[in-house]
C-alpha cells in the first residue's frame, strides 16, 4: 500500500521526532501532528530538573526551533480510532484519516485518590511545572509523597530554592523499585547529606487543607507533616482511554511486537511511554517510560514506513539520567531485584566516583554511575557487547587509578561531588 498521509497522535518527543524523522528521510506526502495540549511541543525531562531551577525557560526547551514542516495540530485530544475505516476522531468530531497511524499519546501524572490536585500538586506538564516554580520561590515546606526520580529530582530542585523538604515514601529507601535497596539506601543518604527529610516506609492516608493555603499531611501510622506545596510523585498512568472499543490490544499500554507495530491493526504504530512492546531478548513485554526509548522507537517507526522492505527490531541499549544537586546519576542496562550488586569507589583524576554494577550469573545486566560520564559510556559499551562483569571491572579500572569495593553496610552517601571536570565528562 502506498503512504501518503501519516498521522501522529501525540506531540511530545516521540510523536514530534517521529514527524521529524520521516520529513528528514524523504516523506513528502501528507503528515498530520495533534496533541491534546495547547502549549507549543516540548521537552519534559527538564521538567523537574532545569525548568524548575531556573536554569531554563520554557522557550530553551521547545521542541520545534524551525516552522514545522507538517500540519500541526494542538489542544486536540483525540477521542477515538476506528482501525477499518483508517480515522482518528478528535475531540470536535472531525476525523482524519491515515495511510499509517502512529500512537505516541505518553502517560498522564498517577494521582492520589480522594486528592485535590490544587492542593497535591503533580509534575507532568509544563503547566505544572510553571505553577510549582512559583510555589517554590516562597520558601515554604515541601513535602514530596513518592521516592522516585521525579520525586528526588523535585526535592533537589526544591532545597536549591530553599525550602525545608521531606519525601515520603513506602519502601525501606528511596529508588527501590528502579535500583534496588542496596543502591536505594545509597541515594537516600545522599538526600538527606544535603538537608532532605526522608521518611520511609510510610504511607499516606489523607491531605488536608490548612489556612494560609497550607496542607496536612496524615500517614498511616499517625504522624502529621505540614506543608507549603505538596507534589505527588507516585508513577504515570498510559493515556489510552481514547483507544477504548477500537480493537487494539491494550493493557497498561498500547501492545506491539518487536518492530512497534499493534498487533491486528495494519498500519498501525505505537511508540515512547504509551507503548508496551515485545521485546524477544527476555521474551516479555515491556513499555519504558524513558526520553532515549521514546526517540529510539520515533527513529525506528520512521524506518519502518519510509523502508516497508528494510524491517528492523526495536533493540536499543535500555538507558536514563536524573540530574540532583548538580550531578548527574546515569543508568544503563535492566535491574532485576535478585540481582547482585556491587558498588565500586574509582579514583579518578577529577577525583573518586563511585559505579554500582549488577550482574547476574556473572553476566553484566546494568549500571548507575555517580557523576561520571565516561564511565556511563564504558559500561555502555560493555552492556552492547554482551561483556560478563569481569570485563566491565576491567574496563573501569582502565579510567581509574584504583577501584576499591565499598561496603555496604558501612557505607554513607555515594562519592559523588559535582565537580567541574566531572560536568564535562571526566
């Protein structure tokens, strides 16, 4: 079948580059961009780390720094998809049809149950973002209910403004579910080095309001926090609701196989936080809610339409960064909770950096670096040859003039100094 109009539903990262790789590898035909949103596209990891320490503007992290070369559609959400018919139905009724369809609708903030989003602020669009900013520079208390990174980097970004923070979270450290509780106990510590009060295995009963515009915080076991600014940091639900009745297998995501494609639906794509894809490697599902992912999957749907004869699978090196009071943290590979993990003190020259590597078997399945970027990159490369964990010590030791073992039970916050020459690479 020949393609000419391509219709995206989405216009975050991976609806925009999905747009943008196929015009830049030679799609002339009709290409339609909606998002729900109003606002200009724009990138959301600076979100909660450079947009809220005044580090960036709203402008610094468009999308589009050029006149969109396809119809732009915002502030239309779509409402539904008829897969025979090859429409999509917006918001005001209007259909557009498609040759190829590509879902890249992302998630939406998880909210608290029985919450007024007023008072228990989400992070997931550059109105929350804007609104938090404000609520920042009053120096009140914050308190952040959930331990992930959007919550931590909230929380550094938050005590950069001043402000007394406390997280609450419902496992023993923060991180758990990403990282592990031996790593999770690391970058507790190093919250609470700079002034952050953690509170774990804790969890939220109920927020109240308070005159004065404040809120109460009640836990479960009693205790009470109270508070300028709440945020919710609790995870993100798929927005695939408008998908209801189309056909398409959902399930906490749009399914695909290993090339992005749905199931039953021809022509028919799904990419970036929406999409739960096949991944054969572990024979399981995934959907990664990852700005490296959404772009991965944008170029490999680009591909897919622009060479129908040149298929490729959708096997990209799983990776995420956090910035937190000044330094980078960065990840690479899958954790296994049963995985073992060592952690490692490297001297380098622009001082010592700690590497906690996991592994399974002795076969190398991840790693999170503490303001080293070149390590991130050797472990990269290790991770991408199938290396077992023997070698990447190896390859590490190559940048380091010693690698000593920490000890975990003993050990306190990572050493993770954000030093001049570890921002530019060291």
């Amino acid at each position: 079948m020949t393609i000419d109009h391509v219709a995206v539903v989405g216009s975050s990262v991976a609806g925009i580059r999905a747009a943008q790789a196929l015009r830049a590898g030679g799609f002339d035909g009709e290409l339609t961009v909606v998002g729900a949103e109003s606002a200009a596209p724009y990138d959301k990891p600076p979100l909660s780390k450079q947009l809220l320490t005044g580090e960036s503007t709203a402008a610094d992290i468009g999308l589009l720094h050029a006149d969109a070369e396809f119809d732009l559609r915002l502030g239309a959400a779509a409402t539904g998809l008829d897969p025979a018919r090859r429409e999509v139905v917006l918001a005001d009724g209007q259909p557009i049809s498609y040759d190829a369809l590509i879902i890249a609708t992302g998630v939406r903030a998880r909210t608290l149950p029985g919450t007024d989003e007023e008072l228990v602020r989400p992070l997931r669009e550059l109105r929350d973002a804007a609104v938090l900013r404000t609520r920042l520079s009053g120096g009140a208390p914050v308190v952040i209910i959930g331990g992930g990174f959007i919550g931590a980097e909230v929380a550094a970004a938050a005590t950069a403004a001043g402000c007394p923070v406390t997280i609450v979270e419902a496992l023993p450290a923060l991180f758990s579910r990403v990282l592990g509780p031996d790593v999770g106990s690391l970058l507790t510590a190093f919250h609470a080095a700079h002034g952050v009060r953690v509170v774990t295995n804790a969890t939220v009963a109920g927020v109240e309001r308070l005159p004065g515009d404040c809120a109460l915080v009640r836990l479960a076991d009693g205790r009470t926090l109270e508070a300028g600014t709440v945020v919710a940091g609790v995870g993100c639900v798929p927005n695939t609701e408008w998908l209801t009745g189309s056909g398409l297998a959902l399930g906490d995501g749009v399914r695909t196989d290993d090339r992005c494609a749905v199931r039953g639906a021809a022509g028919v794509y799904a990419i970036g936080d929406v999409a739960r894809w096949y991944d054969p490697a572990g024979g399981v599902t995934r959907r990664v809610e990852h700005w490296t992912n959404a772009v991965d999957q944008a170029n490999l749907v680009a591909h897919r339409i622009l060479r129908p004869d040149q298929p490729r699978r959708y096997a990209s090196v799983p990776y995420f960064w956090s910035d937190q009071y000044g330094v980078k943290i960065q990840m690479i590979g899958r954790v296994a909770l049963d995985d073992t993990v060592e952690v490692l003190r490297c001297a380098t020259p622009a001082g010592d950096r700690d590497v906690a590597l996991y592994s399974r078997a002795g076969r190398f399945t991840a790693a999170v670096t503490f303001g080293w970027p070149r390590g991130s990159v050797t472990a990269r490369q290790a991770w991408q040859r199938g290396a077992g964990v023997a070698d990447v010590l190896a390859a590490l030791a190559k940048l380091s003039d010693s690698v000593i073992p920490v000890d975990l039970a003993a050990a306190g916050p990572p050493t993770i100094a954000a030093s001049t020459a570890a921002k530019k690479g060291s």
